[in-house]
C-alpha cells in the first residue's frame, strides 16, 4: 500500500529529472535573444554588484522583473558564469514542476494518473526542451499553475486552517510569477477565476475578508521589487516597464509576428503526442466526482484563457503559450487514462490523426541531413531569396547523414506503438511517451550544435575571439546580446563608450569592432568611411574601426 504522502516516489522523480535535464545543458551556446538576454543580465548584477535593478548592456533593462535573474546569478555564483549555470534554474524548475504534478494528479485521481501525467510532460517535445532553456518560461508558468491549485484547494476545502493556509500560499506564489514576468500574470490568473466564476453562476466559496487577505499577500510579495525601485528613485524604470508590456500587447515586438492560429499549430505540433488525445477532453467528463469534474473544469478554462489572449496579441513567439503545456498535458493525460480504463472508446480517429502528424515530424527529421548535403542545389532553386538566410545556409555544418535515422527510429516508435495498442494499451501509451522523450535526448545530442551552426555560430565564435581584448563590441542594424556575454564585456570606463555614434565617429582610444549583416555592409561603409571590413562568414560582416583613423581612410584586412 502507498503512504499518505509518498515521499520516496516524489524523491525518485526529482532524481529522474535530474538524469534527463542535465545532460548536455551546457552542450551548445546560448541562443540569441532571450537565453543570452537574461544570463547576461545576471552577468551584469555580478560584476556591478547592483542587485535591484536588472541591466542589461549596463543600462536599465525595464522589460522583465528581476526573480529569475536572480535565480541565475545564484547559479552563475555555484557553477560559473557560463551556459551550464544559465539554464541550470530550469532544471530544479524541472524538477519541482514533476513533482506537483504528480502529487497533483494522484489527489484528483490516483498515483496511476500521476505517472501518465508525469511522462506525459516529459514524453512532449516542447515541454521536455523547456526544461534545458534559460529562459524564464518555465518558472512563470510553474508559479501562476501553482498558485492556481492552491486556490481550488482552497474553494474546494471545508473551512479551517488549512484552507487559509492554500489562500495565502496562492497569493504569494501569484506574488512570485509578477516578480518573473510582470503583470500578464495577474491578467491570465484573474481571467481564469473570473471566467471559472461566470461559468459557476457567479458563485465562489470565498469571503470578502479572504479577498482582503489575498490581495494584501499579493500586493506585499508581487509589488516589494517595484516599490523598492520607487524607493530609490527609480520610478521612470517602473513606467517604462508599463509602456513596454502595453506595447507587446498592441504591436509586434521586433518582427515576431505570426498569423491568428499561430498558438494552435505550435501547440499541436510542439505539445505531441499528448495534444492529439486531448482533443476528446474539450466535451463531457466520464464517469467523474463533482471535485474531478471541477479540477477538469479549471484546466480547461485555464487553458483557452492563455491561448486565446496569445493568440489576440500581435507578437507571436512560441513560448508565449508555454503555460498551455500544463492544463493541455493534464487533458491528454485524462483522456489516456480513460481510454485504459476503457470510460472512453479509443476512437480511430485519434489514432490516425497521432500517426499522421508523428509520420510528418519524423519524416521532416529524416530528411534534413539529405536536404543540408544538397543545400548549394536547394538554394539554386530560388526558396529563399533573403541573401542572409542564403549565407546562413552555406555554412560549414558537417552532416554525416546518419543523422535521419534519427527521425526513422522515431516513426518506427510511432508504428510500435500503434501495434501495441491493439493488444495493451497502457503499454503502447508508455511506448508512445517514452518514443519521444529518446526522440528528443537523440535530437538534441546530434543536431542541436549543428543547428547553431547555421544561425549564430559564426557570431558567437567572432565575440569569443575577442573576450579579454581591449577594444569595444558593438552591433551595426541588428539586435543581438551575444557581443556582450561573449566577450564578457566589462563595466563600461566611460559613458562615451556607451555612444554609437562615438564609437563610429568619435575619437576612440582603442579598436572599436562592429558587428552586422553583410547585406547592410555596403549602406554603413558609405555614412561610415572609416569603417574596414575583417572578414565575412555566414550572412555576418565583421567590422573594425581604428583609434587615430579619423581621415576617412579605408584600411584591407587579410
């Protein structure tokens, strides 16, 4: 018989976690933007030792609160200032993130539906990857989710104790996700309560006075970082913050621009297999208690919520819906679990629409080591007409071709499991999910170097060759943050080094290099003489300007 509370299973967990996140976390380098956004971030508190406010090129970075930077400049402390340390937090966010679901699921359900729950995280190919990001994603997520469980504890349960104690746990944690990412937390937590309210007849199991309460926790944990910065002066970086969040939600950030439906196709795709079966979870509940109706209710709310308000704003980038993966995985999971304990038909449809999509990302995977040894006839061909994606796909990747067996070995996994299905279904479901976690690790081992290799390798190569050089990094037209913790740039001498303008025009006292796309090359040389191409390599041109080289001389490198 399982305990009560069954400690030793949740320590495994953890441990499991442990062996399939951190392999190969510091594999590849950070990924332009947010990877190197927030590690450089913590890199600057480090070597300012300002805590408070979050930098980022040594002036103030008004876009993200500063939590999960801090996360990373206590790793960075342990391990480094390095990509293992920068991603490290995701991992005990992995960690943490598995254990509440599957102490979650074995409340609602049992410690079976835990296990499915559980694998079917880590069985799903975004979900799985999140963990072995550095970006802040994961945590913002698994703070609003668990703030969220704690208030439908806390409507669910009798009065007493123990309920206060859920109220005030889901204030602070709702606290802690506004000190992640910013007010979008409190927008998608209250929409959630306030749709699950209309949808229960404007009825909640909750007092003013516990209304009181919960906004006192909240406005004392979510509102210490932006009343400490107006403490110190630092209020114009609290309205700009404001500005930058009501412009995300109104305008495309930075070209991230996508089509209506663009949350629906990255969640079907990025989210499979279990996205597939959870569409049969949208309908009835089976054979359920009134609390597991409830809790079915809430995921299901929680999730059109978030997908919707991404789908409405006009910057689109994958992880915007990334707190989908968790009520989303939570539906596949109960349709799984009813399918086995046959309360649900396992229908033919979903089977074939599972084959279908899995045939599609496997055959897509096999085929690209075919594609990358042909690439000089693809580009013939005239499908990208961009000169810099052109560049970016001549560069030196090796592809050994072995490499699609990759994705063969997963569309056997896919057949495998369909087979199974016909004889035990638990089976073929434990098939299914581990098909894609070795998809995954295999994926990542093998190709994810060579993918950088066609997007920022030659970038990041250029920033590492000059760390500890005395010269100043810059980036012409373009926006990056990979000349800044890859050189390690260090605490600016003077603020004219801070100016553009003076490093392309004005009297430097050391070697200023300029990094750009090598189809703006000719338009910057022309307002900017002085400017002296190194080398170009994969759609960039490196760029040197010399101090004393004010007569508009133009120097050759070799």
């Amino acid at each position: 018989m399982l305990k009560e509370r069954p400690i030793i299973t949740e320590i495994l967990i953890a441990l499991g976690a442990l062996v399939l996140f951190v392999p190969f976390l510091g594999g590849v380098h950070l990924f332009d933007w947010d990877e190197i956004n927030f590690a450089e971030s913590a890199r600057e508190m480090i070597l300012t030792g300002n805590f408070l406010t979050v930098h980022i090129d040594f002036e103030p970075f008004y876009q993200k609160p500063p939590l999960f930077i801090w996360m990373q400049v206590l790793s960075m402390k342990l391990f480094g200032i390095n990509e293992f340390a920068a991603r490290f937090p995701n991992v005990i966010c992995g960690m943490i993130t598995l254990v509440v679901l599957y102490r979650t699921g074995r409340r609602i359900y049992d410690t079976g539906f835990a296990w499915f729950w559980v694998l079917s995280y880590i069985g799903t190919i975004l979900p799985f990857l999140y963990f072995k990001s550095g970006i802040i994603d994961p945590w913002f997520n698994l703070f609003i989710f668990t703030s969220l469980l704690n208030l439908i504890r806390f409507l669910d349960a009798e009065r007493g104790e123990k309920r206060w104690q859920n109220l005030v746990l889901s204030a602070v944690l709702l606290g802690m996700a506004n000190l992640t990412k910013g007010p979008v937390s409190l927008l998608l937590f209250g929409l959630t309560v306030g749709v699950f309210w209309a949808v229960n007849k404007f009825r909640l199991r909750i007092l003013w006075s516990e209304i009181l309460l919960f906004l006192l926790m909240l406005v004392m944990v979510g509102g210490l970082w932006f009343f400490i910065q107006v403490a110190i002066g630092n209020f114009s970086v609290i309205l700009d913050f404001i500005r930058y969040q009501i412009q995300l939600l109104r305008t495309e950030d930075s070209g991230h621009g996508g089509f209506l439906f663009y949350h629906f196709v990255v969640l079907l795709a990025g989210v499979f297999p279990v996205s597939v079966f959870a569409l049969k979870a949208f309908r009835r509940s089976y054979y359920d208690a009134n609390s597991q109706k409830r809790f079915k209710r809430w995921m299901i709310i929680l999730f059109w919520v978030v997908l919707l308000i991404f789908s409405l704003v006009k910057t689109k980038i994958v992880h915007y819906s990334s707190l989908c993966y968790l009520p989303l995985t939570f539906l596949g999971t109960y349709v799984i679990y009813k399918i086995i304990h046959e309360r649900i038909k396992n229908y033919r449809w979903l089977n074939i629409i599972y084959a279908v999509l899995g045939m599609i990302i496997g055959l897509a995977f096999a085929i690209i080591p075919i594609l990358a040894s042909r690439i000089d006839d693809i580009l013939a061909l005239g499908y990208f007409p961009d000169p810099f994606t052109q560049a970016n796909l001549k560069a030196d990747v090796y592809w050994s071709g072995f490499e699609g067996l990759i994705g063969l070995l997963f569309i056997l996994g896919i057949i495998t499991s369909l087979v199974l299905l016909r004889k035990n279904k638990k089976i073929a479901y434990y098939a299914m999910l581990l098909n894609v976690t070795l998809f995954i690790n295999l994926a990542l081992f093998f190709t994810a170097g060579k993918i950088e290799g066609y997007s920022q390798h030659a970038l990041i190569e250029f920033c590492k060759e000059r760390k500890g050089e005395d010269g100043y990094v810059h980036t012409l037209g373009m926006k990056s943050y990979a000349h800044l913790f890859y050189t390690a740039k260090p605490v600016p001498e003077n603020e004219q080094s801070q100016d553009l303008d003076w490093l392309l025009k004005g009297k430097i006292d050391k070697p200023a290099y300029f990094i750009l796309r090598s189809k703006t090359l000719e338009h910057f040389q022309q307002s900017n003489p002085e400017l002296n191409l190194l080398y170009e390599k994969n759609g960039f041109s490196f760029c040197i300007r010399e101090p004393g080289n004010d007569n508009g001389n133009r120097v050759t490198y070799d």
